[in-house]
C-alpha cells in the first residue's frame, strides 16, 4: 500500500499566533508595491499558458520551466492574498520571490505532471471548469464572476470570502484575536480557487473536487492499494 497526495495542488496557510488589532487597515497600502508586479506577473502567465497549451497540445507534456514560473506566480499570488484581504493570516510582509519560501506562513505547491491528457486541454479550461467558476462567483464576488478573474482570485463584489475576512478583521480590531473557525472557512474558501486556477492554467488533469477542505492544512494522503504484480 503506497500514499499519493489527496490533490496534487496543496494550499496552506498557518495562522500567527498574535496579530496587530490595526494593521490590517492599512495593508491595502503596504501591498500595492506587491500588486503592481502581479499585473505584469499574471499578464506572462495567461501568455505562458497559452504556450504551454500547444505544448501540451502536441507532446502531452507542460514545459517544466513554464510549469514551474507559473506554480511561482500562484505562490506569489497566494503569499500576497493570504497577507492581505484574502485571509489577513499574517503580519510577516510576503517576499519578492517567485521561489518557494517554506517558512513563510503560507504556502503553494503544484506536482509537476510527467504528462497531460491532449484531449483534455481543449475543454478543461473553459467547459469543464464552468460549474466551479459559478460556484466561485458567489463565494467570491456575490455572483459577479467571469472565467477570467477565477485566476487572479479577483472579482466584482464582496462575496461570501471578502465578508468572512471582514467580520475577522473587525473581531480582530476590537478583541485581539482572529476567530478560528472563521480562519479554517476562509482557507478552504482560498484553497478551492487556487485549485480551479491551476487545473484551469493546464497545470494539472484532476479535476478539483466541489469541497470545502476545512483549516490550515491540506487533508492527509490518501492510502491506495497497489495493483496485482506491482510491489510497494
């Protein structure tokens, strides 16, 4: 019996102990340096996965330099939301790095794929990935979503996501502490967009599951039996 990964894209994020009653206030300026590099991040990822679909396309494989700048401008992406108004998880300012930054409190990996189905990468990004964008344009702009914006986890209105964080901020300004159960919502509210926006950037074949995984970290591997003949 082996263990394999219950999703190949892994999302967590760990939650400081003690956070500022105020600083969240003033985070939107604090990250705008952040959120000037990410425009010109996510314009060279939509044009690196249009290079990696005719690969992918053609030889059923993600150029692994593509594969890994684009995982790189997710982390980031997830880095800047998890600091900012997309969680409020911490106080640590996110590094200027594409690169994996494992002691940062949140965190973004992507299996690399040894291949990828040809078929499927005419379709996933825009037909099979239609009921998750629905589902994400009520969690994250009340129902004001376009497939596009699924990527950058940006939307036209506060949704479900951006009220949760609120109601944290506000709790946190006047008690100090950032509700857990809040906390756990929101991860698993992140961790489902952030799957949809590499399942839909070609970055893998599963299809991301219609779930809440719940808290800061991903669910356990998942325990599978070996075939007949194979051995462990």
């Amino acid at each position: 019996m082996s263990a394999v990964p219950a999703n190949p894209v892994r999302v967590e994020g760990r939650l400081d102990p003690e956070l500022s009653r105020w600083l969240w206030i003033v985070k939107f300026i604090l990250a705008i340096p952040h959120y000037v590099v990410l425009a010109f991040l996510w314009i060279a990822f939509l044009a690196t996965t249009v290079v990696a679909f005719f690969s992918i396309l053609f030889t059923g494989r993600y150029p692994r330099a593509i594969f890994d700048f684009n995982v790189g401008v997710l982390r980031w992406t997830w880095r800047v939301s998890y600091y900012s108004y997309g969680a409020l998880g911490t106080d640590r300012y996110p590094p200027f790095t594409l690169a994996e930054v494992p002691d940062y409190p949140a965190t973004l990996d992507v299996a690399y794929p040894q291949h990828l189905s040809r078929g499927l990468v005419l379709v996933k990004w825009w037909l099979l990935a239609v009921p998750h964008y629905v589902v994400l344009a009520i969690f994250f702009s009340g129902g004001v979503f376009v497939a596009g914006q699924v990527e950058d986890g940006a939307g036209a209105g506060i949704g479900l996501a951006g009220l949760l964080v609120l109601i944290a901020a506000v709790v946190l300004l006047f008690r100090g502490r950032y509700p857990r159960g809040i906390f756990d919502l929101v991860l698993g509210l992140n961790r489902w967009w952030l799957r949809v926006a590499a399942y839909s950037g070609l970055m893998t074949d599963t299809y991301p599951p219609f779930r809440l995984d719940l808290g800061d970290s991903e669910p356990a591997r998942v325990a599978v039996e070996p075939e007949a003949g194979e051995t462990t």
